[in-house]
C-alpha cells in the first residue's frame, strides 16, 4: 500500500506537533473533542435541511476510551462522519484552524517563536493529536453511506486510507500514544482523573455529553447481618458510564461563572480569530421574544472583511441547538462586523431556512441587538477613549458607510459614534465635541476633505479658517464627503466644507465680491482661454498667503468626482470648477499687468495658475510636460 505524503503547509505543522514544540499538549483533547462536536452540529444541520436525514439528537453523545494495554486513547462520536475524499481533503491538508499563514516562508524547517506563538493562540486542529501519538488511527463512516475507511498515520512519512467496518455512522479517532520518557509522562492521558479534569477546564460547555467509563465503588448491603460477625461495610467497585461535562452552553452561564479569559478562548475557537476580542457584549432579555447572546467586536478586520468572501451574521440557536451558522438578519450592516451566537427557546427548531429569513422574530431580535451593541460602542467611546479610537481604526469607516446607506435611514444612530480628526485638538473627535468647543458668533462645523491630515493642513483655503481660531474636521477617507452630505446639520449646525463659498463672515465675502467685479474683463478671458475647463474665475475671500485655489459649486464636490472616478462609473460626474485667485498675492498683480500688456502670457499665466490648483486639490494635472514647458517659458521671460 502505497503512502500518501501531506501537502507541504500541513507537513510543517505536522512537523512543529510530532516535535512537540509547543508545550501545552493537553490542549489536543479539546481539538478532538471539539470537531466531534461540529461534526454532530453537522448532522443536525443536515437533519433540519433535508427530510431524508432523521437524527435522535438524545443519541448523539461523544466517547473518551481508554485502553490502558493498547496504549490506546480514542475518541469517538456518531456524526455526520467523513467518506474517503473527505478523509483524504480534511486530513491531508491544513485544516480550517490551519487556514493561518505561516508569516516566514513555508520551506523555512527552523521553527521561530512565532510559529509557536501561532500556535498557541489558534486552535491547531486535528494534527494536535500527534503530539501525544505516536500513531493516528481515524476511522471513519459519513451518515448514510455503508462503506467505512480507515486513515493511518504516524506523522512524517505520510498515511494510508483503506476501506474497513464500521457499525455505525461517525468516527472514532485512537490514538497510540507515545512511549513516556524521562521527561513526558504521556500515559497520563490514560488517567481518568487526567481526563476528567481536561474535559471541565476546556470542553465543560460542548453541548454533546462527553461520555466515559470510570470506576466508582459502592457500599455493599448485607441482608445477612447476624452472620456477620464484622460490622465494617463492605465495598465493591463497579463501571459507570458517566458524563463529564455539564453542557450548558458558555452563553447561558452566569457571567459570574465564566472567566474572561474563557470567553475570549471561545470567541478565538469559534471564530478563527487569534486575537482576543476587542470587547464582549453579554445578553439575557426577557420579552416579548426572549433571547440570550454572546457578541464579540473583533479587534481587528478580519483578513477577508471586505471581500465577498466574508459573510455577516451571527450564528442562531434554539434552545442550544444549531439552527443557521449565519444569520444575517441578526445584524445590520453597519455593523457586520460583529460575530457571536444568538439563542432563543421562542425560536421552533423546524422552521426551514427560507421561512427563518422572514421571520418577525427574528427581526424583533435584530433590532433588540442593534440597540444592545449601539449602547456598547457609546459606551466604550464614553469611557475608554483610547479603546474606542482602535476600534474606530478598523471599523470607521463601516459605520460611516452606515450613515450614507439607504439614504441616511440609519444616520440618527450613528452619527455619535464617528470619529473626525481635530485641526485644533490634533486627535479624533465627535460632532458633538466639536459642537461644544464652537465660538459664539461660529455658525457652521467646518470641514476639509485630502488624502492626508498633513495635505490637508496645507491646503491654501483651510489657512484663513485656522488662522481666525476656527476649529476644521479633516476628511480622509472618502466616503466622509457623502457623510457630511447626509448629515447635513447636527443639532442645527450646518456641516460646511471650507471649500464652499458661503462660509466666510458677510463682510469678507461682500468685498471679494466687489473685487471680482472690478475685474471681470480678466476673468472673462481666463474663462474663455481655459476654454470651459472652469465655469467661474473669481477672487477670493478665503486666500492669505496663497496664490490659488479651486473650488466647486453645485452638488458634486471636487471629493465626490474623485471618488467617482476611482468608481470608474459609467456617467463620470464633474464638479463644476471655479478657479478662485489672491488679489493680494504678487502673481495676481503680474497677471493684470500681462492681460493689460501681452495677451498670450496673460493666457499662459492663467494656464499655469489652473494646473496649480488642480494639484493642490489633489488631481492629476492633465499634460505635466507641458506644465512644466510653460513654467520655463514663464520664468525666461
Ligand atoms: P478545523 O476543525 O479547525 O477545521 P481540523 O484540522 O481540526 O481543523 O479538522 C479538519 C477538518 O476535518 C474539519 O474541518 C472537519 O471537516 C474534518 N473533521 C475533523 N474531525 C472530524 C470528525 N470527528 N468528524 C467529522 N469530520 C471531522
């Protein structure tokens, strides 16, 4: 029989657990003891979706056997099972725990702390088992199939898959364990009082009985006693077939009974995550419809959060039995992001997962879990600013996303919970911060959009505001200009962008205005020479020490176009653009003096002075050989 050899990723692993690098090998039998359990998950599953499958969920329990002679520790369940494609694809390769890339190079042989760190914080699967085996022996039945196979391995030099007997569905795992040494006492896991005590540190809340044989003594009664002449009980040792854990699910616990560490580990195992939760978010409502939760925010995005591949939802229980994996009615979707389980014994375990997604219920639930999650995040945001920012770090810009959806259906909800960086404070803050700080005879909140904090603190027209005292939010990320669209006003202050033309005291605009009169004429020209590239020339109110700028007027922002154009949607929206110049800055000066001189450099000066402020508003400038062609002939005469 020929041996199969694992795939590369999976040797490594493989190779880091015959080694026993990692030192906490105990933590196998909660690997085994936790894909048992989702393999039965699995066939309830099945059972709800499909008439064919009829599962006794009473019957469904997990087995600890220990064969003390054989070495032999087994663990054993009767759910959904493996065929031998499944054997060969789950076994052979890396298995979804193992879905964690190794940071240093796969051909690397050395290991590095960190691969042990890895290690340590995800799951590591079923190849844990080899680091207390020797040898690995999976037998394997898939529910509804006759045929049984058997797996075998002893690590390094691959494995073997032949058919064999089975009586019934599942699979049993046995494990022969390694021979103890000076230093490993792996026969320890043959010990009832070992396994017993495994079983309540990490699987205590697996919703299966984990069941085993241990030995218990008992009194005898003795009818006969006047022939007895010694009066001391008597004791006779008998097998109990008992349950080690007390299945109640982590979430139905008290929380005084559950550490913190506990529920972070749960959060990590269930789903995939090797970084502890950022926070936790426990539920137990009574009502109308009575649920319990247990919602994790993820410190960080997940790797795949913004492909298609990363679904929301949480997962849905009746009663502690599996009813959908994810439940994407349970979340909104600004706030996707978060994972847990949801349980209600006012769910029916029958309804069909079409029927679940219409559900009232559900939606009672949903929207009670929006609350519960929106009341979290102000709360972190109220008392752990630092917290708050991280989390605002990965999920901002979600939430931002959130405002603009569905028209701003969800804007009055959470348009407290986002973050703007503080010209004046130099650090995030919220609307109503900024509110609070505003000056008496200050009318609007003020904003500026840019790629960095640092360009936009550069801009030529953000200069006057700051430069009177006034407080400016900078935008960074795209979507801010649609938010700020949305918002529109809070609590009666209108949001403005420093770009508009209607934020500068009454007095300051009325003089550009009068200015931009006197010199129509000029403006006329540059218009007509930058032919319908800008729809105004105008002076303008806001310049201090800065030559140029340009702004928009109408409905499409310059912030918009540019995030249309990295759409590349099809109708490319433009901002109407208008040209807006420093009557006190010396190049204003030599541009009258060539309009009134030389016609052809006044034309070139406007040409200069456009291409200008499109790179300051950050667009490419549309010819850069001929920009700076111009520029020389400008400075040689
Ligand atoms: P993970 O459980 O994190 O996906 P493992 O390496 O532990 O990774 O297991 C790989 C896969 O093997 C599982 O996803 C599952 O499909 C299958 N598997 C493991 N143990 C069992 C079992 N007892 N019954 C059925 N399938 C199993």
């Amino acid at each position: 029989m020929s041996k199969k050899q694992f795939k590369a990723e999976s040797k490594r692993l493989l190779d880091l657990m015959i080694h026993s690098i990692y030192t906490n090998q105990e933590i196998f039998l909660r690997e085994l003891i936790s894909n048992a359990s989702d393999a039965m998950d699995k066939l309830c599953y099945l059972s709800l979706t499909n008439d064919k499958v009829s599962v006794n969920r009473d019957e469904l329990a997990i087995k600890i056997i220990v064969d003390k002679e054989l070495n032999t520790l087994t663990i054993s369940d009767n759910g959904i099972g493996m065929d031998s494609q499944a054997l060969e694809d789950n076994l052979g390769v890396i298995g979804k725990s193992g879905s964690l890339t190794f940071k240093n190079d796969m051909t690397e042989t050395e290991v590095t702390p960190n691969d042990i760190d890895i290690i340590g914080q995800f799951g590591v699967g079923f190849y844990s088992a080899f680091m207390v085996s020797e040898s690995v022996t999976v037998i394997s039945r898939a529910y509804g199939s006759d045929t049984a196979y058997k797996w075998v391995s002893s690590g390094e030099d691959g494995y073997t898959i032949v058919e064999c007997e089975k009586s019934s569905f599942g699979t049993d795992i046995i494990m022969k364990l390694k021979p103890d040494t000076d230093d490993e006492n792996y026969s320890r896991f043959l010990n009832e009082f070992t396994l017993r005590g495994l079983v309540k540190k990490y699987s205590d809340y697996i919703r299966y009985p984990i069941k085993m044989d241990v030995e218990k003594t008992r009194a005898i009664e003795s009818n006969d006693s006047a022939n007895d002449n010694d009066n001391a009980p008597k004791y006779e040792t008998y097998t109990e077939n008992e349950t080690l854990n007390d299945m109640i699910p982590i979430w139905h616990k008290p929380k005084s009974e559950v550490t913190d560490e506990q529920y972070n580990q749960f959060y990590k195992e269930k789903f995939f995550d090797y970084e502890d939760p950022i926070s936790r978010i426990n539920i137990s409502t009574e009502g109308v419809i009575s649920y319990e939760a247990l919602l994790f925010i993820p410190s960080r995005t997940p790797h795949n959060y913004f492909t298609k591949e990363y679904e929301k939802g949480l997962q849905l229980y009746s009663s502690g039995v599996l009813i959908m994996d994810k439940c994407s009615d349970l979340v909104p979707e600004h706030f996707r992001f978060v994972r847990g389980v949801v349980d209600s014994q006012d769910l029916s375990l029958n309804i069909s997962r079409e029927m679940l997604q219409q559900n009232r219920q559900l939606q009672v639930i949903g929207s009670s879990i929006e609350k519960k999650i929106n009341r979290e995040l102000t709360k972190m945001l109220e008392n752990d600013r630092e917290k708050y920012q991280e989390f605002f770090k990965h999920f901002g810009v979600q939430l931002k996303y959130g405002i603009v959806n569905e028209y701003g259906a969800h804007k009055d909800n959470l348009k407290d919970l986002i973050l703007f960086y503080s010209s004046t404070e130099q650090k995030p803050v919220t609307l109503a911060e900024y509110i609070s700080r505003m000056k008496e005879d200050q009318k609007v909140i003020y904003y500026a959009c840019g790629e960095t904090i640092t360009k936009i603190d550069r801009l030529p027209q953000t200069e006057l505001f700051k430069d009177k005292g006034y407080e400016v939010l900078y935008l960074t990320d795209e979507v801010d200009d649609f938010v700020m669209n949305i918002l529109r006003e809070i609590n009666g202050k209108e949001l403005k962008s420093v770009n508009s033309s209607d934020v500068i005291d009454k007095e300051d605009s009325e003089t550009a205005q009068v200015k931009t009169k006197e010199n129509k004429d000029l403006f006329d020209f540059m218009k007509e020479s930058l032919s319908g590239k800008v729809k105004e020339v105008r002076i303008s109110e806001k310049l201090k020490s800065h030559p140029v700028y340009l702004s928009s007027d109408g409905s499409i922002s310059l912030e918009m176009e540019k995030y249309f154009a990295q759409m590349k949607s099809e109708d490319h929206m433009k901002a109407d653009r208008i040209l807006e110049l420093n009557a006190q800055h010396p190049i204003f000066t030599m541009l009258k003096n060539a309009y009134e001189n030389d016609k052809e450099r006044a034309k070139k000066i406007s040409e200069m002075l456009y291409q200008q402020s499109l790179l300051i508003a950050g667009f490419p400038i549309e010819d850069p050989t001929a920009y700076t062609d111009l520029l020389c002939e400008l400075l040689g005469g």
